[in-house]
C-alpha cells in the first residue's frame, strides 16, 4: 500500500493556471486604470461648428 505524504502543493488542472488568472487579472486593472485616464484627459464637449470652423482657419457665412 501507498503512503499518504504531506505536501503544500494543491491540485490544479493547469500547474500555472492560477499565475494565468492572476496576470489576466493584472492585464485587466491596468486596461481599466489606462481608460480612465484616457477618458479624463480627452473628455469635454463636442466642439460648434463655429469653432470647428475656425480651427482650421474657415468663417462661417454671416446670418441675415
């Protein structure tokens, strides 16, 4: 008959499979950090026709 001995490893199905989950859960804040910094840096309004108008150096004809 066989020993039983003790050991510290755990059974997975995957011998990495918890460093897999852990860099997916990594990959995954660092997407989210990385869109709310985007998000606050390009959010504001859409700009008038007007002032798109005059970025690129056009005028807008004058009203009657």
């Amino acid at each position: 008959m066989k020993d039983h001995k003790v050991t510290q490893r755990v059974f997975c199905n995957a011998s990495n499979e918890m460093e897999h989950i852990a860099g997916l859960y990594a990959t995954y804040l660092r997407s989210t950090r990385l869109l709310c910094e985007l998000e606050a840096r390009y959010k504001g309004g859409e700009k008038s026709v007007e002032e798109s108008a005059k970025l690129v150096g056009l005028a807008l004809p004058k009203r009657k």
